[in-house]
C-alpha cells in the first residue's frame, strides 16, 4: 500500500498537521515510520479519519470514537452504541432547555423587585441529596456518589439551602440552613437509584414564593424574613415544614447581595 507523507496525507484528509499529531496521541493513527524516520501514513489511516469524523457527527467524544473504531464493532454492536448515544443527546438537549428556562426566569426576575413578589402557589415536591448539616460538611464524603449523581444532571438540579422549621420558631436571631442538591420528584427517574435511603423529600404543595437580596451574612438573620413573616400573619398561614432557598444570582449587583427565591411550605 502506497505510503503519503504527513504533508500529503494532511492535503487528503482535509486536517492541518497538528491536528493528525494530536489525534494520533489519542490513538487513531499507530505511527508507522519509514527507514530514513519520517512518519509516513497510507489509505487505511484515511479510511478510518472519515469513519472517525462520522463518528464525531453523531456526537461521541474523541475518545469514544477511537474506542468504536479499536473495538471493530459488529453491525449490530455499533447500532446499540448509536442508540445509546442517541439517549444521550436527547438528554442534553432536555439539559439545554432546562438551562434557557432557567436563563429565561433570570431575565425575568431582573425585571422584579425582591421581596415584593409574595405568591402562594402549588409546588412539586423535590428530592435532595444532603452536602451538609448546617455548617457541617462530612456527610458529603459519605454521599459524594449521590451529590455527583444529580450534579451530572444540573439544570435539572438546584442547588439549594434547607431551613429547618423549628429554626424559625425558636428564639433565636438567626437560621442555620443545610446545603442540598435537589431534583423534581417528576425528573427523579433520570437517577440509576431514587429509592436511595440517603435521598431526602421535600414535601412541598401549597408554599409562599417571593424572591430576596441578601449578604451571605444577612441570608442567614431572621431578620432579613421580616417581610415574609409579615405576609404570613396578615394572610393567616403558618409555616407548615422546612423553607427551602433556591439561589437565583450570586452577588449580582456588585456589594456581595445574592438574589434567592424563597419557598415557605405553608397551611
């Protein structure tokens, strides 16, 4: 089989000479030299450069395409690999709609002023995987599988803040909020295992929202909630379980003030 020189096998497969150096440390090309040294390639490695573009057409990653070409899959085999890549780009593209949503609410919420939004209204329940109790972070070690689990599928996911109930209750002039991940009960079958003894419910309902600016400092004083407690007595409700924050922006306005919506379980 006739060899091409870099240069030449450069001009035939369309690709700067840096680019077939780089993928050839990936492996697609096993150097073969001649006996003065130079590398030299021939139409076997051109054959495989267009299965491996078709390949990086359906979207698998450099890696993935050079383990299905080393693999030399049956028909049949690669047929079960398009469909599973075709799992997953269905996936991202759910991603990239949960992303414009999210990025669609941002927009809107600029337009509104925080804590002059008061809302009662019928929320889904959530699940959570807990990253910490209060200011304690160990338990994330021991859930570090889970927290990677619905951190894969963020957008999907939330960070948030957990606040115990009794926290509000007590006497005391501030809340000490747990850090969770958390996912829609109705996206929860996205995770290999929803039934995991570690992932925690959040029973929602009936629940006043409204959005809040705050100094991490300030998050956590009750006194930054004076306004929702207000809204609460004046409309007869009570706080039925533990409020959850779902952070909008971090230190949006420039003084450290993050943006939140706040979401009060209520009866």
């Amino acid at each position: 089989m006739k060899p091409y020189k870099i240069s030449e096998f450069a001009a035939m497969v369309g690709l700067p000479q840096s680019k077939i150096r780089f993928y050839e440390k990936y492996g697609l090309f096993h150097v073969k030299r001649s006996e003065n040294g130079y590398r030299y390639y021939t139409a076997e490695d051109a054959f495989r450069v267009n299965a491996f573009r078709m390949l990086l057409l359906y979207g698998f990653t450099v890696e993935q395409a050079i383990e299905i070409l080393d693999e030399r899959q049956s028909n049949e085999e690669v047929l079960c690999s398009l469909k599973a890549q075709r799992r997953c780009l269905n996936l991202e593209i759910q991603l990239l709609e949960y992303r414009l949503k999210r990025l669609d609410g941002a927009l809107e919420l600029l337009k509104s002023e925080p804590g002059s939004d008061f809302k009662v209204v019928d929320m889904e329940d959530y699940l959570y995987i807990a990253a910490s109790h209060g200011r304690d972070f160990s338990i994330s070690v021991e859930n570090a599988d889970l927290i990677a689990q619905f951190v894969e599928l963020l957008s999907i996911t939330s960070y948030t803040r957990l606040i115990p109930r009794a926290d509000f209750l007590d006497e005391r002039d501030r809340v000490n909020p747990s850090y969770v991940t958390a996912i829609p009960v109705s996206e929860a079958y996205r995770l290999p295992d929803s039934r995991d003894r570690r992932i925690g419910h959040m029973k929602l309902g009936k629940c006043l929202r409204y959005r809040r600016r705050a100094t991490r400092e300030e998050s956590v004083k009750k006194e930054t909630f004076r306004t929702a407690f207000a809204y609460l007595d004046e409309h007869g409700y009570k706080i039925r379980d533990d409020v959850v924050i779902f952070p909008s922006f971090l230190n949006l306005d420039g003084k450290g003030k993050d943006v939140e919506t706040v979401v009060i379980p209520v009866v």
